[in-house]
C-alpha cells in the first residue's frame, strides 16, 4: 500500500527563528498522523532544519539542484551538498523554475538523474496552464512532460520518484483544482506511469497534488 506523503515547499520563506518555532508545534501533531512528511526550506536552513527534525518521521527536502556536481555555476546548489546537508529529497520541474528560469524538460531529467546518482529522491513537478486546459490539451502537456521527466530511467529509479502534479493556473493564484479535476489528472498519470515503468511500480508509486493548498481546501 502506497503510504500518504505531505510536502511542504516553502519556497523564499522562512527563518531560523520559524524552524524553533515549529519544533514546538509540530511535535505533538506528530504523534497523531502516519504520513510521510517532507519539509523544503530555502538552502540556507536546510542544515538547520536536518538538526531538527532529527529522530522524527519528517524528512528534509531541497527546492532547487543542478544536474553538474560540480563547476562554474554561481548561485547553485550540487546534490553531493545536498547530501552532506542531509536532505533526501528534492523538488524538480517546479513550474516557478520552468517560467522564470526557463528550465526544459531535458534539463529536469538530467537533474533527477543526478539526484538518483546521489541517493536523492526527487518530487517531479509537471502540470498545466489555464491557456492548455480552457483548450483540452492538460492531459497531453502532463503526458508528455511525464514521459521527458522520467524517460531513460531504470523502473526501479522511476519507483523512487514522486510526481506532484501542480496545474500551474492554481500556483499562488488562490484558484484550486476541484477534487474532480485533481483525481482525473491522477488517473491519467498513474495509467501513463504503467507504460513508463509496470503495472505494479505505476501501483505503488505516489502522486501528489500541489496548488493553493490551505487549510480550507
């Protein structure tokens, strides 16, 4: 059975001060749920928060990785870094990096490659814009940034990914996919997943979904 994950992006925010403080809170939340949890700060808190969350079921996940381990790329972060700072997981394709940094999907695959290289495992992001569902083409952009994503690689690295799928018409837009709309979306993914890798990798392999979650919806 596929075990429930919850990721929490948190993008340019956060603080050391906001780490103690959720220390305190999240603690006795902890007792009551059996979901895998993983917790992306900005890199700068990554070390601190790996201290942590030490001795908890959360896990320390990265926003961002280059596909090189090393060279001459200011401003990036390596997966043996990564490594070092204890992070096991990290987050790939993110619509906000595809758009504002122009990453393709080749560029995406050669990052989850890297980070599977590294012990790694990575959260491809895919999904949709509002311009590519309003016409009926989301099934086909999800497919297809899918198949990039994950072409190439063993079925048994493709069972380490996680694929997150973020409609990019509901990122920070406060527009959130109906359950409907989510579930559909999921079950073109997990059918695509079969011809990818098996039928039973496809099974087990968890889907999440990301996009103006809050505690209302």
């Amino acid at each position: 059975m596929r075990a429930k994950l919850i990721a929490a992006n948190w993008k340019m925010n956060g603080s050391f001060a906001l780490i103690d403080a959720m220390q305190k809170v999240l603690s006795p939340l902890l007792e009551e749920t059996t979901c895998e949890i993983v917790i992306c700060p900005p890199d700068v808190l990554l070390y601190s928060m790996k201290n942590a969350v030490k001795g908890t079921r959360i896990s320390v996940g990265a926003q961002n990785v280059h596909s090189e381990t090393t060279g001459a790329f200011t401003g990036e972060t390596s997966a043996p870094l990564l490594q070092e700072c204890g992070v096991q997981w990290c987050i790939v394709g993110h619509s906000e990096r595809r758009i504002l940094f122009g990453e393709t999907d080749e560029f995406i695959r050669s990052k989850t490659e890297t980070l599977l290289k590294h012990g790694i495992r990575p959260i491809l992001c895919i999904g949709e814009t509002l311009e590519q569902r309003e016409s009926s083409n989301q099934e086909e952009v999800v497919v297809i940034q899918l198949g990039k994503g994950l072409s190439g690689l063993a079925v048994d690295d493709q069972k380490r990914c996680v694929v997150a799928y973020e409609p990019i018409w509901a990122i920070g837009t406060g527009k959130t996919a109906t359950p409907e709309q989510a579930n559909s979306m999921h079950k073109t993914i997990r059918k695509e997943l079969e011809s990818l890798a098996s039928p039973e990798a496809a099974e087990n392999m968890q889907i999440l979904y990301g996009g103006s979650v809050n505690a209302e919806n």
